[in-house]
C-alpha cells in the first residue's frame, strides 16, 4: 500500500508539487470535475501529458476490467422521476420531490445503506408497509424502495458510482490492478471525499497501486479535509503552506448595486494608475477574475457600464437563458387566464409575436382571456400564430403528457413552431449584439435535443415513458430539466477579465481575485435542516463512527466546511478583492464575514486595504478620480458656475411639517410642489392614501376587542367602498373595477392590520390610557417661521408620553431617511410634553419603521432593520427646519444635485442639472 498525502496552501505550491511527482503520459490525474482540466493544464509541467480522468471514467474503466457490462446510470432527473412514481401512499406535493430525492442521492453519495438509515429511526426492521408517516419514516421507506428498484432494473445512481466501483474492486480487483500496475495515480484539488470516493480510494490503496492525493490546506486545526480522511492508510504526509501570504483588501458598498460598481470603479481607476490601488502596478485584466456572485447579471451590467472587458467562464443552465424563461412566463401567463399585462410582455418577445405584436390597441382594450386575445389578434396573423402555439403548449402541460411527450413537445414549440433559433439569426443580422442571445438559444434548442437523445440510448427507466405529469408536477419536472442542463459558456475573449458564478474552481487562480458577497448571508449562510433529514437524524447516523466527518454533516460541520471553503478561495489570488453590501434590499444592516478575521488573525492571509462606499456618498466631488462618461460629479470640472435659485417669497411665515421630508430631498423641488410629473399609474396615489387614512379612522375609534383588529380594518374597507361606490366617487369605482388593485389594497390593510395587532400586544397596548386620529400639533417656530402639523394618529400613555403614528401607503424603503414624525415629536418636545416615539405604517411591505427612546422601545415590536435612533433623529430634524425656516425667510431655494430624488424629478430641466451635465461633456471634449 503507497498512499502519499501532499498539501498545498496556493496554487504556486500545487504547481511545485505536480512538477515534484514528475508527471508524465503514465500518469492518471483524476480532478473534482472534468471543468477542471483547463485549469490543471495551467498548473502541469511543460510537456507532460497525463491521462485526465473524472471519477465517471475511472468507475466505467473499473466496470469494464472487471467483465461486466456498463451500467445504466440514472441522474438527478431520473432519480426524481423514479421517486415520484414510488410516492403512491403519501402523495407529496411537487416541491416536495426536489428535496427528497437530493436527499436519497446525498444518502447513497455517503454509502449510507437504507437499513442503516432504518436503524437510526429506532425501527427494529424494515418492512413494505410501514405506517409511519413522519417526514423522516417516508424518506426511509421511499429509500428502500428506490434501492430495490435500482436492484430490479439492474441501474445505478450516478451519487452511488464510487460506493459501486469500490465493491466492484472488492470482488474482483485483481484485472484493474494488472492493468495499472506501474501507473501512479494523482488525486488532484479534493478538500475533502464523499463516502463513496473514500471507498474507492482505500480500494486502490489496498491493490498496491502508487497513489497520490494532492489536497488544499485550510489553516484550521483538525479540520476534516482528505489529510484526516485518509490519516490511518497514508504511507507519507507532506504540507507546504505559503511563504507569503494573500492580502486581504475590503470594499465596501451600500448595496448590492453600489458593491458591484465600486469594484468596477477601482479596477477602471486602477488600469490607469488611479484610485485607491493606484499605487502599485496593474496586473492587466486577463490576470483578474471575480466570483461570488449569484446574480451575473448584475455583475456584468456594472463591468459594461465601466467598459470593462470581460469573459464569461460560466456554463449557465438552460433555466437562466431567454428560452427557459419564455416558457415559464407562458406558463404563468396561462395560469393567470391570460391577463393583458403578462400577455402582452410575453407576446411582445422576439420569439413569439416580436415587433408584429399590436402594443397600442393592447393597451387601449386591455384584453384579458383566451377569447379576448384571439379577437384582438384576428387581424394580426403571426400575433395570433404565435398565440395559438403557446396556448395548445400550455393546454398539454396542463392536461399532461409522459416525461418524454414533455420534452418532445417543448422542442417541439420552441424549435419548429416557433422556430427560434431561425428567427434569432435574423434578429442578429440587425444587430450585432443579439449575436450571443442566439447563439444562446440555439444551444438551448440543441441541449434539450441531446438530452430527448439520450433516452433512446442508456436504457433510461420506463418512467421517462409511462408516467404521467400534468400541471405543476409536468412544470416542475421541466424546471429540473431546465437547471440540469447547462450550455456552452460564451466565446472566449482574450484580454479580459474571467467571470464566475458563485464560486471559483478549485484549480483556478489569478493575480487577482474579487470575491462578491463576503457577509455573513453567504459565508458562513443560514443554519437550517431539511424537510426529511433532520439534525436529529444525522446525529444518529454519525453516532455508530462509521460515517466519517463531513459525510452528511450537521448543521455545525456544514459551518466549519464553510469556512474551510472560504479559506481556500482567498489563497486562490495574490490579491484578494472582498466586497460586500454595507446593507440588504430591505436596508437591513449586513455584517462583514467573521471568516474574514478568523483567517487575518491566524496569518492564513494578510491584512490590506480598506474602501467604503455608503450610499450617501453616491456621487463623486471633483476632487476625487472619477471614471469619464459614466460617473457623474457633484461639481462638473472647469469654471465653477453657480445654480439656479428659485425665488420664493410666501405670503406668511408659515409652512406644514409634512413638507420637510420635500424640503430635505432638494429646496428648488419644494418650491415648485405645484407642479405635477407624468404618471402611467392607474389610481392617483394621494388619492389612494386619503382613502387608506379614512379606512383607519374608521375603524380604530370604537374600541376593537383582541384578535379582531384585522377583520375589523377589511370589513371598514368593504363598507368605504359600497358606499363610494353607491355615491358616485370615482376612486370606488376604479377600485370596484380593478379587482387586482383593489385586493392588492385590502390586503395590504389586513396585513398591517395583523402586524400591528402582532406589535401591540408586545406592550403598547397595556401601557395607552387614550388615542386620538387626526391630532392637530402645537406650533413650531423657528425665528419668523411657524411651522404646524397634523398627525394621523396621537397615543397617550399612562404616564403622559405621547407615542405618534403615520400611515403611508409605500414601502418601508420609501421612507427610509425620512423626518416626518421627528420634526412632530419636536414641536410636542417644544412645548414640553415628552415623546416616548413615533412609527410609520407602511402598508407596501407590512413594515412598521420608527424610533423609540429608552424603555419605550419594548413598546412596539419593529423590525430590525426598520429601527432609528430617536435622539438623532429629533437632531437631524431640528438642523433641516433650520435650513428650512432660513430658506423661507430669505425666499431663496437652491437645487441639489446629490439629491436621491434626482433620477426621477420633474425639474431637472428647470434646475438645469442636465444642462449642466451636458456642458462638462462638451468641455471634456473640447479639450481633446
């Protein structure tokens, strides 16, 4: 037995390695996946020329010597496929089938036998009918049947090939070990084996084959990587860590977009000696690469924005590519009776009806239902082609169809009715970019070709044939066909920077390496167990020792995984870039990765530099290095030119408390509230709100016994709404005819209606002695202003505090930042009554958002990432109307161009922001 243990903490020290084991066309080098073989090229003495093998390769050359046939390997579809057919007593719903059958590969992938798994759920035996109905029970008993199954058909599970070909070498071994003897066998980039992997490998050791296994070292103590695995058997063990450690340098952005842009903005500042790297010298961009990421999409939208030169490394699934979504916005389309909005959007697409689709007499009718279309479509023939294909496609996967009539009928669909690869190819003539987009789905078309190929030749089981999907069970099955199936990545591009998805492959590296995402979402992620493998379970498995660790792992082990993966991802690169969001969508503050200082405290990596980009700071100043053409300034470059100011002079000192949030977002929009924006929505928002406050006085003044609050805000809602309606009130009868709007509305009063019941009951309502709506405020004044305020609703507590509430009909995220209530809780602190806090309501997202002080802050139960801090708020607020009260006093309301309202404002051209914009163009190029 020679089993040699060789670890590497880099790349470089993989490479040393490789060149020490004097590889050569008698070598075999299996590596994690066939992916890997161009980054082990890079790594491979030059003029070497191993045989490189997976472990498929290695299992079917195991199959051959041995004299038997090569199996049937069934894949995760099939394993989905087959499970459903067994689920005769429990009849799970689909979502259910992707779970259990992971589940089942994950058992087979450790070797876990199913009367082991029997065992650990205190089952003295196994038997056909066992009653038991619990999760767990029905993975075991679905286990044994698809064990027997596998037996019947004489198949094998593709998770179960190494556990195969190890009993295989079991019995009849001694053909192999002729065959190879001599040969040295390298197992290359494993941190750590499966169950069936181990086997196999300790098979080959026990044949007195030459094996080596060359592992990443992770820098953490008794962590279960292949050196612990394979500890007892190893004839040698051999670690290099790294002389010079990767540094570490952090950015961050405000959010997701901002972390993306700032990466980019340094990595174009950097190409030209600028920015925060600026002072060391630029790798070139075919030395960076970027991984992390689950959403490319954004990734690549900021690396075009900052003309930045790319290659995607990425096989992207079918399910990401515009084929797959067609047909599942078409589904959705039909399930929803085919409403205009959907429709249309789904028509209006280059594979269907394109620019033939009628948009204006869509928009003008608004036809909803099959009938409705086909009317509008009559005098629109490939409109209504394109229609009909669709609805027949989408009548067959409701009615059903077998596995294969599925896949036929979806090629079928896509590839001659609709001919899409033809019509993309014209569409490209056009225009070039579209080049990529068809060539895309043109490999989609010939990826579901090969796959219905297939069937015919591997002896797939007769589910593909027999059984009968239909509705959600026939989308589900196409979804997993859709996500395992992947397509060619895109061309290769020389020069550029390397994309990857959401990780980076283990034998690829870079100069530099930008990790996405580094918070604590992704690393180490959120704890949780399965549907059917509980934590409960999977410590009973480990209990007997013979499931070695990592092998069905608990959530503790999966942690530590985590971090051993997170550590050899940042010993990928010389430079490691980690990013993150400083916040997420809900703006919910996001924590750095506390693997980032584990590996900076134990010296695994070095520290680096530190760049933070918050959203406030959106906009660069002239001072700064800025990207041309993409970024804008705050001040354009040049002769500075003064702003507009709008002249203003009330005729009385007095303004409304409600205007300072307006006031705050840029002066010269507040002086010109009168004017209105064009709107496309279809119900006026204020007039929508006033509707909404009238909903809560209504219902809120009688007192509303416990539990009952929601029904009573819905019942309020429907009786407003009969009797607008009887009245003639145009809002009622809009609502009365948009049902969508109007369900969308009552429910959003429900479900605020439930949390705040929820958030009462966490002691506000104990502690109230009276509310009041409507609460006229006590005047404010600062110098000659006077500024006064109405609250929509005033609670009064025992001991005199006042809690102040505001109903708003948008988003948490809306009001974000907004100082409304503070500066009423102002005016009440003013005149000597104390504030114990104040809550928006927002009805767009259920979210109560507020600040409270001290102990009131049990009072109410907010969500986390909805708190404020009181004491800076009423601070904040007391600095705005001061510039607020100068502003009216003086008549003067200047614009401001840092304004997050600015994208959107209806005054740009009055403020000539624009203008502005424009000139410092026209200057830059001038100057050229």
């Amino acid at each position: 037995m020679a089993l040699h243990l060789r670890g590497y903490a880099d790349l470089d020290g993989l490479a040393a390695l490789l060149l020490g084991e004097a590889v050569t066309e008698q070598s075999v080098v299996v590596v994690p996946s066939m992916r890997e073989r161009e980054g082990l090229e890079g790594l491979l003495p030059a003029g070497s020329a191993p045989l490189v093998w997976g472990w498929r390769r290695l299992g079917l050359e195991i199959f051959g010597l041995a004299g038997m046939p090569e199996p049937t390997v069934l894949d995760n579809i099939d394993r989905r496929l087959v499970v459903e057919t067994l689920d005769d007593e429990a009849a799970l719903e689909p979502a259910f089938f992707a779970p259990l059958a992971d589940d089942l590969g994950e058992l087979i992938r450790q070797g876990v036998e199913p009367d082991e798994l029997g065992l650990s759920l205190d089952c003295d035996r196994c038997r056909e009918s066992c009653p038991a109905d619990e999760a767990p029970h029905l993975l075991c008993r679905l286990y044994h049947r698809y064990a027997a199954f596998l037996d019947g058909s004489r198949s094998l599970d593709a998770a179960g090939l190494e556990g195969a070909a190890a009993r295989v070498l079991g019995n009849k071994g001694e053909p192999f070990r002729e065959r190879w003897r001599g040969r040295s066998f390298l197992f290359v980039g494993f941190l750590s084996f499966t169950g069936g992997q181990l086997a196999l490998i300790r098979r080959l050791a026990a044949l007195d084959l030459t094996l080596t296994v060359l592992h990443p070292l992770t820098g953490l103590d008794d962590f279960p990587d292949c050196a612990l695995q394979l500890a007892d058997v190893a004839a040698s063990v051999d670690e290099r860590t790294c002389p010079v450690p990767p540094r570490l340098h952090r950015l961050s952005g405000g959010d997701g977009r901002l972390q993306t842009d700032l990466l980019c903005r340094e990595l174009a500042l950097w190409s030209r000696g600028e920015g925060h790297f600026g002072d060391e010298p630029f790798p070139g961009w075919d030395a960076i690469a970027i991984a992390g990421a689950d959403d490319t999409d954004r990734v690549e939208e900021s690396l075009r924005r900052y003309r930045i030169p790319y290659v995607s490394r990425l096989r992207p699934a079918l399910s990401e590519g515009m084929v797959w979504k067609l047909v599942r916005s078409a589904i959705e389309a039909g399930r929803l009776g085919w409403p205009w909005e959907e429709t249309a959007l789904l028509l209006s697409s280059p594979l269907l009806a394109g620019p033939s689709f009628p948009r204006v007499e869509a928009r003008k009718n608004r036809p909803r239902g099959e009938g409705a279309w086909r009317d509008l479509l009559a005098s629109h023939e490939k409109a209504l082609t394109s229609f009909d294909a669709t609805v027949r496609f989408i009548g067959l996967v409701e009615e059903g169809a077998t596995a294969a009539g599925l896949l036929d009928e979806t090629i079928r669909f896509l590839g001659e009715t609709l001919a899409a690869p033809e019509r993309m190819a014209l569409l490209a003539e056009d225009d070039i970019d579209l080049d990529e987009e068809g060539r895309a789905v043109n490999g989609a078309l010939k990826e579901l070709a090969r796959r219905r190929e297939l069937l015919g030749r591997r002896g797939n089981p007769e589910v593909w044939t027999t059984h009968r999907l239909a509705g959600e069970r026939a989308v589900a099955f196409l979804s997993l066909v859709a996500r395992e199936s992947s397509l060619l990545p895109p061309l290769p591009l020389t020069g550029a920077v390397s994309l990857y998805g959401a990780g980076l492959p283990v034998l690829t590296g870079a100069a530099v390496v930008a990790l996405l995402d580094g918070d604590h979402r992704r690393w180490p992620g959120k704890e949780s167990e399965g549907p059917f493998l509980s934590e409960e379970i999977l410590r009973r498995l480990h209990e007997p020792g013979r499931l070695g660790p990592l092998h069905l792992p608990t959530a503790a082990e999966r942690r530590r995984a985590r971090e051993g993966l997170f550590r050899r991802l940042v010993a990928s690169g010389r430079e490691i870039l980690l990013c993150r969001s400083l916040q997420d969508d809900s703006g919910r503050p996001l924590a750095e990765t506390v693997f980032a200082e584990g590996a900076l405290h134990s010296g695994w990596i070095g520290e680096g530099k530190r760049l933070e980009l918050p959203l406030s700071k959106l906009v660069a100043t002239s001072s700064e290095p800025f990207v041309d053409a993409v970024e804008p300034l705050v001040e354009p470059r040049g002769e500075a030119r003064s702003r507009p100011v709008a002249a203003l002079r009330p005729e009385a000192l007095v303004a409304p408390l409600s205007g300072l949030d307006r006031f705050r977002l840029c002066p010269f929009l507040y002086s010109r509230d009168k004017l209105e924006g064009p709107t496309e929505d279809l119900i006026d928002p204020v007039e929508l709100g006033t509707f909404l406050h009238r909903v809560w006085q209504e219902a809120l003044p009688s007192p509303v016994p416990e539990g009952s609050l929601p029904r009573a805000v819905t019942e309020t809602f429907d009786a407003l709404l009969r009797r607008g309606r009887d009245g003639g009130d145009y809002l009622c009868s809009l609502l009365d005819r948009y049902g969508r709007q109007r369900i969308r509305l009552r429910n959003s009063l429900e479900t605020m209606a439930r949390h705040l019941e929820e958030a009462e009951a966490s002691g506000l309502a104990g502690a109230r002695r009276s509310s009041q709506p409507e609460a006229e405020l006590p005047d404010l004044a600062f110098g000659a202003v006077r500024f006064r305020g109405r609250c929509d609703r005033m609670d009064v507590l025992h001991d005199g505090r006042i809690v102040l509430f505001d109903y708003k009909l948008g988003s948490s995220s809306t009001y974000k930042g907004h100082l409304q209530l503070a500066a009423y809780a102002l005016a009440l602190e003013e005149r000597g009554q104390s504030v114990a806090g104040y809550a928006y309501l927002c009805h767009g997202d259920g979210v109560i958002s507020g600040a409270f002080d001290g102990d009131a802050k049990d009072l109410l139960r907010l969500d986390q990432g909805a708190k404020r801090d009181l004491k800076g708020e009423l601070e904040q607020a007391r600095e705005v109307l001061a510039a607020f009260a100068e502003a009216l006093t003086e008549g003067r309301f200047a614009p401001r161009y840092d304004s997050d309202h600015c994208g959107r404002c209806v005054c740009s051209s009055l403020c000539r922001r624009d203008e502005l914009l424009r000139e410092e163009e026209s200057d830059d190029d001038g100057l050229l």
